[in-house]
C-alpha cells in the first residue's frame, strides 16, 4: 500500500473502533493530512475544541504531553499552549481553573513572582489585582489576603498607586464601596476621619464626603443613625445658606 492507502486503512480502523462526531473527525483528518501524530488526541474523550489545541502543540513541536489530558478542558489547554508559546514554565500553574491560569501566566511573562498570588485560595479576579500591584512594585502584602474580595483589593491598589496611607481603609471591615469613599476623601485631602468608621455605609460616606467637600459644616448630620437620604436633604439645605 502506498502512504495515502496506509492513512485511509489507519482511519478508517479508528472511526470503527471509537463513535467520533463530524467535527471530531474533521480534526482527525487534518492531522492525517498534515503528517501529526493522531494517537495524541483521536480519542473520543477529547471533544474537537480539545483536539484544536493539541493540533496547535503538535504543529509547534510543543510537549503536549504535558496537556493532551482529558482532566483539562479547552481553555486550560488554550492557557498551557499559550505558555508554551512564550517559553514559561506551564507546570506552575497547570493545576489551576482557565482563568486563574491566564493571570498566573501573565504574570511569568512578566517576570513578576507569581507565588505570591498562584494560589488556589484566590479568584482570578482577586490574582489579577494581586498581579496589577506586582507589576507596579506595589507593596501587595497589604491587600494579598483572601479575605480580601477583589473589589476591596482593588480599591487599596488603587489608594497605593497614588501614594495614599491606605492603612486607614485596608480592613476587611470596609466594604468596597466605603474603601472608595475613603479612598477619594484621601485623594482630596478631606478629613476623613469624620467618616471613616464601620457605623457610615458607603451612601452615609458619600454624603459626609461631599459636604466635606464643599466646605460645609457636616456635624449636623454626622450620625450614623440618619439615613443617607435625610443626610443628602440637610446637605443640600446648608450647602445653599
């Protein structure tokens, strides 16, 4: 038999033998046309999204060993070929869902050191903040807590990149609503002592901040038994005397 009749032969014993959909077989027979080695992925536990991204590792020379695993799914082996791509070390965070790969990932192709947030204790959204904070040689020890949701890491970055003393708001005590009314306070240079106690939620904040701002007296309403919206009524009347 000639190369061409041998793949034909080759097929056609492993279509009898697994029960593959159209799309899976397309995938088988690119990677016969293109000379890979289909062992890797004609399985039927690998659905055709999976068999593209051994395709992609096979095609690049890639150690696909390293992913051709039916545990992963698509975008974690999306997220392992991209590594390999850039030449990182994909074992550091092969362990972990998609998206916390891809901040794992971001971060070695940054140089920055990923263990301090490759942990399966923190979201992705929590280790991309962790990761912001790194990139800007952020001292992220202050908010690399999974206490910590990412909202409220975001809201102490953000105080950190702008020089602020966000040890007045980085408490999981504050919400993230209240941590940004403080955090604006600061920026202003407001007096933000007036405010920032747990007793104020944000609305209460936000209303105390903004008298503050407009140079009002604000002990007239500086309670936290009033609602916000009486504290907004009495704002608005002093700020028109």
């Amino acid at each position: 038999m000639n190369p061409e009749q041998e793949l034909i032969v080759f097929y056609n014993k492993l279509i009898n033998k697994y029960n593959f959909d159209e799309k899976q077989k397309q995938k088988i027979i690119f990677g016969l046309q293109n000379r890979l080695d289909v062992n890797w992925y004609a399985r039927p536990e690998f659905d055709h999204f999976q068999m593209d991204e051994i395709i992609i590792g096979l095609k690049n020379n890639f150690n696909v060993s390293l992913y051709a695993k039916p545990e992963f799914d698509w975008q974690q082996m999306h997220e392992i070929v991209l590594g390999l791509e850039r030449g990182v070390d994909v074992s550091i965070y092969k362990e972990f869902h998609s998206y916390q790969m891809s901040e794992i990932r971001r971060g070695l192709i940054n140089n920055i050191d990923v263990s301090l947030y490759a942990k399966h204790e923190y979201s992705w959204q929590q280790m991309e903040q962790i990761r912001k904070g790194l990139k800007c040689k952020l001292n992220v020890s202050i908010y690399a807590n999974p206490e910590f949701n990412h909202l409220q890491m975001r809201e102490i970055r953000k105080g950190l990149e702008n020089d602020l003393d966000v040890s007045i708001y980085a408490t999981p005590q504050f919400d993230a609503g209240q941590m940004a009314i403080i955090r604006l306070g600061l920026e202003h240079g407001l007096d933000v002592s007036l405010y920032s106690s747990h007793e104020f939620d944000c609305f209460q904040m936000q209303q105390i901040r903004l008298g503050l701002e407009n140079n009002i007296n604000v002990e007239s309403y500086l309670n936290p038994n009033i609602d916000w919206k009486e504290m907004q009524r009495i704002r608005l009347e002093l700020e028109k005397k």
